[in-house]
C-alpha cells in the first residue's frame, strides 16, 4: 500500500489528543492541556475551536514536521453531539456543524471535533473531513427506545467509538467477522456503559450520560427517581449544581472524594474498608447491568469484552468474572483505544472497505 497519513483528533474538556498515523503505525502522539485560564474568554466549547486548532498546527506542522503534507489523505475528528446517527465515518458538513453547536443534548468538548477536523483539512491539499462513530450512534430496537413514559424515551449515548473498534479487535482476534458475533462490550472510564452488539449493531446499551445503568468514578447512575425530585426540590441546589451532583460530581467522587479509579485501587489494596465497599459496588452495579444485557441477547453471548481504563485493574475486572463469569467468556482489552480507533476508521475508507456517510 502506498504510503499515506492520517491525522486524528480527539478533544476533551482540558485537553486535546492529537496523533498522526503513517498507514497503522502511530508515528507521533500527544496530549495537550488546556489550563482554566486558557478556556475562560470562551463563552460555547465550539467558540474554542480555532484556539485549539492553532495549538495543534504548532505541535504537527512546525519546523520539525516529519511527514509529507501532500500525503495527509484523512482528518479524522471525533463525533459529537449531533444528532442521532447509525454508525460509521461521516463526512463534516455544514449539517452537521450546525447541529454541533445548537444540539438539543448539549455542550461537549467532541463537539469540537468536526469543526477543527474541516479547519485542520484546509491546512492539507489532499486531505477530507471527516468523523467516526460520535458518542449519539444509535442502533437501538425499536423496543428498547421505549421508556417509562412518553416524555422520557430512552436514548442511546454512549462510548460508540471505542465499544466497535474493541469489538470488530476481538472479532479479528478469533478470526470472525463482527457481524457474525453477540456480544456484550463493557466500556470502564469516567463514565461506564454496557452494549449489546448483536450482529454487528449496538441494538441497546445505556444511556452513559444521562442517567442509567451503574454508577461509575464520576456519575451517579440510575438512581431513584422519587428520591432525585425530592431532593432537586429542597431549593439547597440550582440546576446546574444539581446536574453536576449527578454528572461530573457522583459515584466515586461523591462517596470517596475522587474520581480516579486508581487512587481508589490504591485505597482498597491499603486495607481501606469503605472504599472496598464503594469500589466492589460499583463492580457489582456493572455486572447486574451485564446480566440485563445479556437478556437483551436472549443468552446467546460469544463474549464479555471488558474494555476502557478501569480495564487495567484486575481486581475490578476479577470481581467481574466472579459475579457474571458464568454468562459467557470474559475477554480483556484495556484502555480507551480512541485514537487509534480514529485512525483506523479512516484507513478503512482509504482502502475502499468503509464508505463515506453524508450527514
């Protein structure tokens, strides 16, 4: 194949990740911070955008560039908040773009992808636009969008970028196709969400954002509704004290102060009864939730693939398989893989065996 490059974007709240692949191999990677002080004059996160594009042309395209600007055939940026789309690699619009900063779901720093993607492609004379699997793919049945009450439908958000790339490594690994396989992917970060892939789909998972499934190291999951009104109803919060209590500030932060899942590993391994207690509910939580996915697929698992940074803690993973070993064999593949994940995607379109979307 000929030589080609790749460069993937993937912004986060304090931080941008940026890599420039050549063909697979990673060949430069960094993760620049972004302090407080640089965001504040900011009003929307997408305002940030040519701030944080121009950050990124300083670190690959300076004096010390070392690759063929003519050769950069992909920007690929990661999905944000748009609408609800199937998943695959899209190229960036204005559609799109629009739908990025007026998006009913919110404000997220991947909603800065596509726009510093299209910038980024400018600086490059054969390269497109594009992103990948944003965190609003949506698979779902028909059946598993029905919620409660008709107000409250149930949404599929969720980590769709690394849940099909681990998916589609695994089923590489046992040499079969991913749409042949059921499985059960289990993404362990800042937030935590369980899909079930059934023939090559995410046909229902957890809404990671908004409330359901387990809690997680910065997330209060679905906790009880009566409960939540009462106490958003004290008048103690304002909304978005209470949003944040709930999202950003719950689960491990708010029982343990922290939402490092490694200082918490660190605490248990250190005789710390409580957070042994939190910790191991929190394992708890994620495998009741890998049971009722396990339902959705009527039993018939090929696989748990446990995946995501908690990933890399065996005791957690270990209090996985003790509780929902018996559902089907566990497969570990630690870490977020997201740029990676970003790059790969856009090989598969140059190499003709992924087609471009048009939003």
């Amino acid at each position: 194949m000929e030589e080609i490059f790749i460069i993937a974007v993937n912004p986060g709240s304090t931080s941008t990740k940026i890599a420039v692949y050549r063909n697979k191999e990673c060949i430069f990677e960094e993760n620049i911070k972004h302090s407080t002080e640089d965001l504040a004059p900011f009003e929307k996160i997408t305002d940030q955008f040519e701030f944080r594009k121009n950050a990124i042309l300083k670190r690959i395209c300076g004096d010390g560039c070392k690759f063929d600007r003519e050769k950069v055939r992909v920007v690929m940026g990661r999905g944000g908040l748009c609408r609800p789309i199937e998943s695959g690699v899209y190229r960036v619009n204005d559609k799109m773009k629009y739908d990025l900063v007026h998006s009913p779901i919110g404000e997220h720093a991947s909603n800065l992808g596509g726009f510093i993607a299209e910038d980024l492609a400018k600086e490059f004379p054969n390269a497109i636009a594009l992103i990948s699997d944003p965190v609003v793919v949506d698979e779902m049945d028909e059946i598993a969008h029905v919620g409660g009450h008709p107000l409250f439908p149930r949404r599929s958000v969720f980590h769709a970028l690394n849940q099909k790339a681990t998916a589609r490594r695994h089923a590489t690994a046992i040499g079969k196709r991913y749409e042949e396989l059921n499985l059960i992917v289990v993404h362990l970060g800042g937030g935590i969400s369980i899909g079930a892939h059934r023939g090559g789909r995410v046909v229902d998972v957890n809404h990671a954002i908004g409330g359901e499934g387990p809690f997680s190291p910065e997330r209060s999951g679905g906790i009880s509704v009566v409960d939540s009104v009462r106490a958003a109803y004290t008048g103690k919060y304002t909304e978005k004290e209470f949003n944040k209590m709930l999202i950003g500030q719950g689960g491990l932060a708010a029982h343990l102060g922290t939402n490092n899942a490694y200082e918490v590993e660190q605490r248990v391994k250190n005789g710390d009864a409580h957070a042994a207690l939190i910790y191991e509910a929190m394992a708890y939580q994620v495998a009741k939730y890998i049971g009722t996915t396990a339902v959705v697929l009527k039993g018939q698992v090929d696989g748990i693939l446990i995946t995501g940074g908690i990933a890399y803690d065996k005791w957690f993973v270990g209090k996985l398989r003790e509780f929902a070993g018996w559902i089907g064999p566990f497969y570990v593949y630690p870490g977020e893989n997201e740029m990676e994940a970003l790059a790969m995607n856009a090989l598969r379109v140059i190499r003709g065996e992924l087609e471009v979307q048009e939003y």
